[in-house]
C-alpha cells in the first residue's frame, strides 16, 4: 500500500522548512515496516487554537485525507498517561511545536525520539504540562515505549490564543507532511509512489 506522496503544494526558496539535526539525532532504522502501516501512528500535540502551537494539528489535518484508516492520525490532548498508550509498540511519527531560540521560526528540528539526549534542549514541549523527555522517562519506566519515534518538531514563534499558524510555520507544516508521507511510504513496501486518489 502507498499513499500520495506530494499532494501539498510546493514550498517557495527560502520559505520555512529549514531542517536542522543536532549530534547524532539521525532517526534510528527500525523493523518497522514488517508489520505493514496498521503499525504505525501519526500524533501531534499542541493547542490547535493557540497560534503555532497549533502546527501538530494542522499537520494532521493535512495528512488525515491519505493516510487514515490506515493510519491513524491522533491528536493528543495533552494527557500524559493517554500519550503513552497511544505510541506503546508503535512506529510513529510526532509532531509538535517547539521553542529553539537559536533558530529561525519555521525550522525544523528532526529528533530520533529514542534517544533521550537530544530532548532537554531541543524537543521541550512549547505549552503542555508535561515535556517529552518526561513522556519517555515514564514510558521508560512502565514499559510502555515506541518501537520508533521520530519527532518533528517546528519552532514556533506566536502562541497566542486564538491566532492562526504564522506563515513560516505554515509552510514548513506542508513540508512535514510530505516527509512523513515519503517516511510510512519508504517503510512499507518499497520506495514511494504516487497514488490515484
């Protein structure tokens, strides 16, 4: 099974989608795609009505019209316990809003989610009650872990309640949404193709 690879328009030179990897965040290779896409979870976190904080959801909206049902795309209501639930022994894909003050609104930060070392200072949740490192700490201690996470996180610059996306992180949304498409596509069955939808 395949799904569309570049349903999103293109992103103009220079407009958002600068990615950034620190150290050795590279996302780890999993045997992810033994198990077909009914593995895999798609999740976001943010506040869908409180500016860029809002960029989780919107990726999901954008992705929900070609992946689901056969991946789920779930927002996550910012509840710890329900997060960990929602990842345990899945591949997925995070998406959330970070603040890097280094970097310019709209970048990206790509993190292998496993590796706890890149989470302190690059993946801190932008404006939930509990940070990422925290989820994996007790995902860690419960047993309750993904078999792969790779995390998106898109530096945010605006949060006020609600304010709309800015467009730097607009556009960067659509580029993860294709990365994340290219990434289930890659792990499922070979190299991505286009469908007829």
């Amino acid at each position: 099974m395949y799904f569309l690879l570049h349903p999103f328009p293109a992103t103009a030179p220079g407009q958002g989608g600068q990615r950034q990897y620190r150290g050795e965040n590279r996302p780890r290779r999993t045997q992810c795609g033994a198990r077909g896409v009914s593995n895999w979870a798609v999740i976001s976190l943010g506040h869908r009505f409180r500016g860029d904080d809002g960029v989780g959801p919107y990726v999901l909206d954008r992705l929900r019209p070609y992946i689901e049902p056969a991946v789920p795309c779930i927002e996550s209501g910012g509840d710890l316990m329900n997060l960990l639930e929602m990842w345990r022994d899945r591949c997925v894909c995070l998406v959330d809003a970070v603040d890097a003050s280094d970097l310019e609104i709209g970048a990206i930060v790509r993190c292998d989610g496993l590796s706890a070392s890149v989470l302190p200072s690059h993946c801190t949740s932008s404006s939930h009650g509990f940070s990422l490192k925290e989820a994996l700490d007790l995902g860690r201690l419960v047993q309750a872990m993904p078999l792969r996470l790779d995390i998106y996180g898109i530096c945010g610059g605006h949060f006020a309640i609600s304010a709309g996306l800015s467009a730097a992180v607009q556009a960067t949304a659509d580029i993860v949404a294709q990365e994340i498409l290219a990434l289930i596509n890659t792990h499922n069955g070979g190299a991505p193709c286009t469908s007829t939808r």
